[in-house]
C-alpha cells in the first residue's frame, strides 16, 4: 500500500482541490468545466470524484457506469476521449446501483476515501482536480490528510453571490489555513442569469459576495461565472459546453479563469 500512495501521483504535476462550503453551489459544474477548459488548453487532465454524498460528474461527462479495473499499482481511471486527455475516477462508479444513498458512518467513508485518494493508476497529468464533498467534514479532513501526504497545490473555494454562501466559505477558508492547505483562490458561481434570448444578465441572486469575500479575507479572485441555460442544458445532456459555445460570455469566464488557475500553479 505504501509503495502505491507514493506512485499514484507522481507523475501528476499539480493536485488542485474544489471545495465548497454548502451543497448546490455547482462545485461539480465548475470542476467539470475547469476540467475541459483544461484539456482544450492543451493539458492532460485528472479529475477525482469523491463527493459521497453525490458523485454526479461521470453524468456530467455523459460517462454512464463503465466497468472500472484494477491493474497491479490500482484502480484505473476512465478516459472521456480516445487521446485520453481527460481521465475520470468517481465513487459513483464503485456503486453498484449509482441512485443508492451511500449511509456509512464517518470512519467507513473515510476509510473508502483514503483508499480511493492514494490507489488510482493516474499516470501522466499536468492537473488533477479533486471533487471534495461540501462542508467541512470528517471526509474532507480524510482528502485532505492523504493527498498532504503525496502533494496537494492548494484548493479553489465555489461560492454564489449571496451572503449565506459567502459565509460557509469563510468556515472552508478556515479550514485551509488550519490544514496548511494554500488557497488558489475563490469563484463565483451563478454571478447573474443570462437571459438566452437577448443575453442581458440579471443578479437575481445578489451581486459580487464573492469578490466581496475575497477582498476581505485577502484571498485571490479567480473570477465569476453566470448561470447560464446554455451551461445548464449541457451539463444536463453531457455534452462539452466549452466545444459547444466558444462565443460565450461564459466561455470566456471560465477560460480567463482556468487561465489564472494555470498561472498560479506555476509561481
């Protein structure tokens, strides 16, 4: 086990968390999308999925529930491409139904979790990104104590405008620096609604807690995303919204933001 924990990432370059302080902030559609901006800008790409609670990003990537093998140094990871450019690995696929509600107790889903960070086969990367469950929790602690072990660069905090959001991030940002976890930054998500007819963009729910947050807590402003039905309905229907809508404003905020993010893990 030893010599795996130590060989499962080294040849990743980079180990990149996404947390979030409470559920339904689009952690897992951020991770998605930072993910293809990623892989459309060349790099080759991991994402781990070990949000528990709901493992959603193979149904994102319009994965489904492939059979998952073990090779001699352990699981092996799922390629969305035939370049293997983006490779996934999710609890959701050791599921034997994926609509089961996981109802472990804390140290059996930490248990699962350790595994499951130090013995997937990744390879060759340039970025894995982790897909943390939300809160601060004991399996947070169990990813984090892990990949502390082997690397981690530092962690990207989802929130949405709105001051109860903004507040469960202040408890993440918390626990990073308790953890002695860098952090890469903050994003807003849902930044606004796009209105899909004349794309005018509504702050339906507020306006710049985000930025707002960050300023305060001195931490970097990695940028906003809108909600945008365009982004919805490909996720939905797990087809590549970067590919789909190069022209985008949202495009555009995820791509400046994956931007920042890579230049970040190179100083």
């Amino acid at each position: 086990m030893e010599q795996n924990s130590e060989g499962s990432l080294a040849n990743v370059r980079h180990v990149v968390l996404v947390l979030s302080g409470k559920g339904g902030v689009g952690k897992s559609t951020i991770t998605t999308e930072l993910a293809l901006a990623l892989k459309h800008a060349g790099k080759k790409v991991g994402i781990l999925d070990v949000d528990l609670c709901g493992p959603s990003i193979p149904r994102m990537l319009n994965m489904g529930q492939p059979d998952v093998h073990q090779c001699d140094s352990g699981w092996v990871p799922v390629y969305t491409d035939v370049e293997k450019s983006l490779a996934l690995m999710s609890i959701g696929f050791l599921l034997e139904d994926p609509d089961d509600a996981v109802v472990w107790r804390g140290p059996k889903k930490s248990a699962m979790i350790s595994q499951f960070v130090s013995d997937v086969a990744w390879g060759e990367l340039d970025v894995l990104l982790v897909d943390t469950p939300p809160g601060t929790s004991d399996e947070h602690l169990a990813v984090v104590e892990n990949l502390k072990k082997q690397k981690v660069d530092g962690a990207v905090l989802v929130t949405t405008p709105q001051g109860v959001s903004t507040g469960d991030v202040r408890r993440e940002i918390t626990f990073c620096k308790k953890t002695g976890v860098r952090i890469l930054g903050i994003i807003e998500n849902m930044s606004g609604f796009v209105c899909p007819h004349c794309s005018e963009c509504s702050n339906i729910f507020s306006k710049g807690g985000g930025e707002e947050l960050a300023k305060f807590t001195g931490c970097p402003f990695l940028g906003a995303v809108p909600l945008d039905p365009l982004l919805t309905s490909s996720i939905e229907e797990g087809k590549d919204f970067i590919q789909a809508f190069p022209d985008s404003a949202t495009y555009s905020s995820i791509s400046s933001i994956t931007q920042t993010l890579l230049e970040k893990l190179t100083t």
